[in-house]
C-alpha cells in the first residue's frame, strides 16, 4: 500500500521535515549532475561498514570526509529516483507531526539519532562490509516509530494496488505503519545470507525500533502516547 496523505492536523510549520526534504533532493541532483563519477560520491560519502570500524580504508582521492562524517553524509544521498521519491513522501507524510510533537531543535536530534542506530543495525552484523549504505530510509523509519507509538488512530489516505481495482482507503496509522514494520521483517528473512548491494531491510528495523525508544524522551510533556484519531 502506498500512503498518500494524513489527517493529522500539526500547530507549527514544519521548517526542518521540510529542509530535509529540500537538502536530500538538492544532493540527489549533486549526484545526478557529476555523470560517471557519480558511484565514486556514493564510495566517498556513503558509510561503508569495513572504513566506518577500522577495517578498511579508502583511496586517498575518495576520503572526502572523515570516516564518522559519512555516518551523517550518507543520510542525505540516495541511490535514484525512486528511492529519492518513496523516502520523501513518508517524511513528508509522518514527519510534520513528529517534528510538531518535539519541536524543531529536538526533530533534527531525534532524526540524526534514528539514522545513526539504523545504520548500526545494519552495519555490526557485517562490520568487514565494503557495501556503501546511503538514504534517509533509516532515519525517516524513526520517524514512523514515533508515529506508530503517538498517533496510532490517526487516518492516513493509501492506494491499495490491485491493477485496474486499485483504489484508495483511509486506514489507521497502525495499520499502515504495522503493515510497513511486518513487511521490512520478513523481507530481511528473505535477503539473509545474500551478498551484494540492494535494500538495507536491517536499517529500516533498526530505525523504527530506535523511533519506538526515543520518543518518550524527546516529545513535549503535554503530547500523549495513542492519541485519538481526528473526526471530520
């Protein structure tokens, strides 16, 4: 099911859900407009789990940033244009009521710390990887953690695909969010023991599982965990 919209109304403009959209996609045109150098990018500024723990190092002319650095640089790159796509509209989507639930200061934290974990999840079980990860994916799964814990009842607008019986549905944000989780698991159980690049399912687990965690410490105190759905 893809999610289209929500009916969760949020009381501040979300400055920061929207600046991370803006940077991601500003940097996947970066990366489109460098041609045949462009996987050369994605070796610099990924995190590669061999570089990341000491186990590998880079050619001199691709260690652009310190090591740790591309712990951070690799959230903001993607790998084309639906992976671009698919990642922004679930932060568009969940993000603004996140960021509405903590304040601004405390979403750029909250989504760093998502995205940092999600990279661990996926990086420790393999620390001699020399596979670079990049995307917000493990971030933004942080943010649907939240969510799922905060606004479970609220509505959110999904097209399910059935060919020409496609339609779209209001559903619970649990259950869209739940279907998400299940989905993410049992694709990892499919992918174990398989090499090569593809969907870092492990950083999707992580960073909604790190979602869950830190949200009680980072909302305001008068948000509430399960609130009631909006009724129109």
């Amino acid at each position: 099911m893809l999610p289209l919209r929500d009916d969760n109304p949020t009381t501040i403009q979300p400055i920061f859900t929207i600046g991370i959209i803006t940077l991601c996609c500003l940097v996947f045109f970066w990366q489109l407009s460098l041609g045949q150098a462009q996987q050369s990018a994605v070796y610099a500024f990924g995190a590669i789990p061999a570089v990341l723990f000491g186990y590998d190092q880079l050619p001199a002319h691709l260690m652009m940033v310190p090591a740790w650095m591309t712990a951070f640089t690799s959230m903001f790159m993607h790998g084309g244009w639906m992976h671009l796509i698919g990642n922004m509209l679930y932060l568009w989507i969940f993000g603004n009521n996140i960021e509405d639930a903590m304040g601004h200061g405390r979403f750029v934290l909250f989504y760093l710390l998502c995205g940092i974990a999600a990279m661990l999840a996926n990086a420790l079980p393999d620390m001699h990887s020399a596979i670079p990860m990049i995307g917000a994916s493990g971030a933004i799964s942080g943010v649907l953690g939240a969510y799922a814990l905060l606004y479970p009842h609220a509505r959110v607008l999904v097209i399910i695909p059935a060919g020409f019986l496609s339609q779209a549905v209001w559903l619970p944000a649990i259950l869209v969010l739940g279907f998400w989780f299940v989905l993410q698991i049992v694709s990892s159980l499919i992918t174990v023991g398989q090499s090569g690049g593809g969907v870092a399912w492990g950083a999707h687990i992580g960073g909604f599982i790190a979602g869950i965690a830190l949200i009680p410490f980072f909302k305001k105190s008068h948000v509430q965990f399960f609130a009631p759905g909006h009724r129109h």
